[in-house]
C-alpha cells in the first residue's frame, strides 16, 4: 500500500501521543469511486457488440448449442445430472460399505410398518406406502446430491395428501361396503393419491377422537395402549442413548412381530372384530399414468404439496451437508424430488419427500453415501416380492400406534418455544401463528397462514431501520452510531447517517422521514437544516451530509427516485451531499434513476472515512486528508 498515490506517513507519528491518530496510521488521499477505478480497476466491461440481423444471429446461437451438444459437453450433462458418476468412482469401498449396508438395511427395516402405517394417514391400502418406500428412495438414489438423505413416507405430507384424498373420493355414507365397492373405493382414492404426487392434514381434533371412542373397539384400544407402551419408551432410549447405542433399537419391528403372532395365534380379526392388513398383493402395481382429467382439481393441494417436500427435503440436506462437510447441488435436488413423485406417481404412490426420523436413523446406522438408499430398497422389495404375506395378521391398529410414535418429535417440539422466546421474539410469533392456524384450519392452509405471516414479518422490520447518525471514535478511524456511545467526536457541520435496510417501495417513506428529522428538510424547507446533535450541545446548520449505503443490499425504482429527489432536495437547502459504500447493483439503480443528474462522480466516495476527510476538506476544518490503520 505504500505505493498508493498521495499515502504518506503522518509527520512526527513516533514522537506524538495525539489521540486523535490510531498508532501506525499513514496518510492519503480520500478514494472517490471513479479515482479507486482508476486505481485498482473494476469489472471488466463487455463491450457493445453492433446490432445484428435475426438470421446471423440464430446461426450463432446454433453453433453455441451444437457446441454444448459435444460430446464433452454431453459428458458435463450427465455428470451433473447424474451425481453417482462423480460419487461412485470416489467411493471408498473398505471403509464405507459396511456402514452403508447396515445402515441401509437398518432403515429398510423400518420403512416396511413405517410405509404401511403412513398409507392409512393417506386413506389408501397399506401396500402403497411399501411402493413409496421403494420407488422414489430408488430414484433418488440416482439423482440425489444429499449422501445422508433418507427419502420416503412423511407424516406431515401423508396427512396433507389423506385430507385431498378423502375430499376428491370420500367415504359413502353407508358405512358397510362389500370387498368389490370397497376395492373399488380404494382404487378410486389411490388414483387420487397418485394424482397428487404426479402435481406436485387431514384435521385431528381432539373432539372427534373422543367422539370416536365409543365406536372403537375394546380390544383395538388395547392393542393401541400396549403398542404405545412399548414404542414410546424405546424411542426415547434411541434419542438418550444415541452414542451409545451401535444401532437405533428396531422398536416398530419388534412390534410387529409381536403384533403379528398374537393375532394370529389368539384369532382376535375374528373372535373381536379387530382390523388386519390383510393380504398385501405380491410384486409390483402395472404402471399406468395417473388420469390428468383430474389435475386441475388436484392444483390446489398439489401447490403446498410441493413446496413442503422441498423445503423439508432441501433443509435437511443442507443440515447433513454442512455437518459432514460437503456441498448439495439444490437445482439438482429440486429436479431429483421431482423426477421422483413424477415416476413413482406410474406405479401407484403417493407424495414422499426426506424424513427426519429415517434420515437420523440412516446416519446414526453409520451410512456414509446414497448407496445406502439401494439396500434399504432391497429389504422393501424382499417384502413386496416374498415376506407379504407374513404380515397378513398385522392390526391396523400397530401401524396407527407407529404414526403416533413417529410423530412424538413434532408434539416434543413445545419444549423449544422457551429458548425459541429468548433467541427471536418474531420466530416465536411466527411459530405460534403457524401452529394455531395448522389446527384451527388444515396443515396446507396453515402452513400458507404461516408462510404469509413470516412475509409480513420481515417487511414490518425493514420498515421500521432507522437512519443512525455516526461520530467518530476518538483515537481510531472508526465511525460508530452515536447513541451507543457519548464519547463519539460530531464534526459541527457534518451529518453522517448510516442506512442499514433496503431501499424499496416499502421502506422509501421512512427513509424520507428519517432523513428529514435529522437534516431538518421540511416540507416548506425555509429554514436553515439543523444537525441533531448529543442533548444539550448547539445545534448547528447541516453543510455536508454522508449517507453510507453498505447496508442498502438493493434498491428498486422506488427507492431510487427518492434517493435522487433527495439529492434534489439537498441541492436546493445547500446541503452537499456524498455518498459512501454504494455497491455496484445499487448503485446502477440509482444511476438509471437520474442521481448523477444532481451528483457527481466525485461525490461517490469508496468508504465512510474518505468521504469524512473530504467532507473535511470541504468545511475547511483542519486535520488528516484521512486516517486508516495499514499494516
């Protein structure tokens, strides 16, 4: 830095104590933006190419795409979008497929009553949520970026698709249907199912289940409070004891077996009316495409449907991602969650997305790639291909009793609202508003309620930044906001604001406000502009104003016609005006909306402290030209 034009070491730097010059300091010249330009240079500029006629230029954009078409770059496509070509050849065989495969087969385990007992929250046969677990985990296994992923059956996204379900193919009010009227129904409502996964919950209350209750049956009941007295507490044993454990314990597996053998061996389907699975079919549905007919009336479920697969799938990638220390292609995984409810929509699924709970579980196994998604889809198709009729006598009432336990986490979730409190007093709005209208309304409309209420959030906080006025630390270079200390230096003159938001259509009055109260610009403007200076100092007449704009991070046109109308404004009062911190984005915006019709380039300054030594210059107050620490 030494070679910078005008630097200079300040005279008598060794001998001198004064306070106002950090130790080390060196003198320069103020930068402007176009000087620093000059200096340093900027980005390159590309330069304008003469008009064209429409056919030469077709013709190029051919040869751009024959270009891409080569067969380097077909090889680009595919390594893009296929990411096992870039993973597979770096895969570590000895070190990782041992915990792949036990990680895969662990989870695969729980993927078979866990897609079983997510079909009846969707309101199809259990058999479904065994596609679901095989078909889209298999896809993404080729198209996924997230190596710790788990794809599959979501609580949250089964009860959205299960209320669309019921709404399109409800229930007939004659409650007792023959086997024909009732294979029927379910096919009608597998259909829709399929439909809604090709596009893109169901209301509990508390009052209907204890309407319910007299209906339900006494040995269902007990079978339901057996299973919850097992699963509840060997969930919160994998939780506790995570680190310990070499392997979650296989609690809805144990619990099936269990299940399983009782009914069979006690006949309760037949001696209490009990509800079994029954006989799941063996291999795979015929793929036929879902009948689009009926998408537009699918749209408006398959929208939410949508946008929480991806937010949940996304989050969750990230989150593992950034633990292991690899990046995620998010095009790629929006295009891979894609492909995989457009494909598994031909064989009958429903919606699936990542999961928490299988996710954890797949990396606590000791899974390290997605090759771990292709032995979890080995044991779902060993059950679709052979051990289906095993779970012939399995009660519906087990695979409810799992949904309640896998969907504990979300209940347990109240506990956090405490610290959630103390952290974001907005995100614990955000969260209440959210939940209220989850159970007052539905899970899609109250998720939108929550989406829409966030919104609002963030812009009622950007309208409410104010302008901070800066003094300058004694002894240091440094420019601090002026309430936070009463030992900051206020050049008399001088008005140095900080604009630490956006400049749009939203914030532009309370900028124009906040600049009026400390300029003293009125309507009428007839009196000289004051500076608002510490309580009890004079006040006196604003000659030169320094707005930072490091923390404008973009301005739309709104913004920019109040920031040149101000300029104006200033122009009109004798109010010289600069500029400091401007990026590049905004302040092409403000070009474009005529500021350098009442500015100048040498009003647009690189940083606070060179627009204050200018300013300096201009007050005719002695002192530096600027002082910065340079080491």
């Amino acid at each position: 830095m030494s070679g910078l034009p005008g630097a200079a070491a300040y005279p008598g730097m060794a001998e001198s104590s004064d306070p106002k010059y950090p130790l080390g300091a060196r003198l320069r010249e103020p930068l402007t933006e176009s000087r620093f330009q000059q200096l340093f240079g900027g980005a390159k500029q590309e330069p304008e190419l003469p008009a064209e006629s429409l056919l030469p230029r077709l013709c190029r954009l051919w040869r751009l795409r024959a270009e891409a078409c080569s067969r380097s770059g077909a090889w680009r496509l595919m390594l893009a979008r296929l990411p096992p070509l870039r993973w597979l050849p770096l895969y570590r065989w000895r070190a990782w497929l041992l915990g792949d495969a036990v990680a895969g087969v662990t989870v695969g385990v729980v993927h078979v009553p866990q897609g079983m007992a997510f079909a009846l929250l969707t309101s199809v046969p259990p058999v479904f949520g065994l596609y679901t677990s095989f078909f889209p985990v298999l896809i993404y296994s080729l198209l996924g970026t997230g190596r710790h992923l788990s794809t599959g059956t979501f609580a949250v996204l089964s009860l959205m698709t299960g209320s669309a379900v019921e709404r399109l193919v409800p229930e007939p009010l004659a409650g007792n249907l023959s086997a024909s009227e009732r294979e029927l129904l379910d096919a009608q409502r597998v259909e829709a199912a399929s439909i809604l996964a090709f596009g893109s919950g169901a209301l509990m209350t508390l009052a209907a289940v204890v309407a319910a209750l007299p209906r339900s049956s006494p040995a269902e009941l007990t079978i339901s409070a057996l299973s919850l007295a097992l699963l509840v507490p060997v969930k919160e044993l994998n939780v506790r004891f995570r680190d310990r454990l070499p392997t979650p314990i296989p609690g809805e597996v144990v619990m099936v077996l269990l299940a399983t053998i009782l009914c069979f061996t006690s006949s309760l389907d037949t001696r209490y009316n009990v509800q079994i699975v029954g006989l799941l079919p063996g291999g795979f549905p015929q793929p036929h495409f879902p009948n689009l007919a009926e998408l537009p009336r699918t749209l408006a479920d398959s929208l939410p449907i949508a946008l929480v697969t991806f937010a949940v799938s996304a989050s969750l990638a990230s989150i593992y991602a950034d633990k292991y220390s690899y990046t995620i292609d998010s095009n790629q995984e929006l295009l891979a969650h894609g492909v995989s409810n457009l494909i598994s929509s031909l064989f009958s699924c429903f919606p699936n997305s990542a999961t928490l709970a299988t996710t954890s579980l797949l990396v606590d196994a000791g899974g390290n790639t997605q090759l771990a998604g292709l032995f979890s889809c080995t044991v779902v198709l060993s059950v679709l291909l052979w051990l289906g009729p095993f779970f012939y006598y399995l009660p519906k009432a087990v695979l409810a009793c799992i949904n309640i336990a896998s969907m504990r986490q979300m209940f347990f979730q109240m506990q956090e609202l405490p610290q959630l409190w103390h952290i974001s007093r907005v995100d614990f709005a955000v969260w209440m508003v959210t939940w209220v209208a989850v159970v007052a309304l539905n899970v899609d409309l109250g998720l939108a309620v929550g989406v829409v209420f966030s919104m609002m959030t963030v812009v009622c906080r950007t309208q409410r930044v104010q302008c901070l006025a800066l003094g300058l630390a004694e002894g240091t270079e440094l420019y601090r906001p002026l309430r936070e200390s009463h030992k900051l230096l206020q050049v008399p003159g001088l008005c140095i604001l900080s604009c630490p938001t956006p400049l749009y259509f939203g914030t532009r009055g309370q900028f124009r406000r906040s600049l009026e109260s400390h300029l003293g610009l009125g309507e009428e403007e007839k009196d000289a502009p004051k500076l608002e200076g510490i309580p009890g100092t004079v006040t006196e007449p604003v000659k030169v104003v320094i707005l930072d704009f490091g923390g404008v991070t973009f301005a739309d046109a709104a913004g920019a016609r109040e920031v040149a109308q101000l300029a104006h404004r200033c122009q009109k009062a004798g109010i010289h005006l600069l500029l400091a911190q401007c990026s590049a984005s905004v302040l092409g915006t403000l070009t474009r909306a005529g500021l350098l019709d009442q500015l100048t380039t040498e009003q647009l300054f690189v940083s606070v402290q060179d627009a204050a030594a200018h300013a300096l210059e201009k007050l005719e107050l002695t002192g530096p030209k600027i002082c910065t620490v340079w080491l």
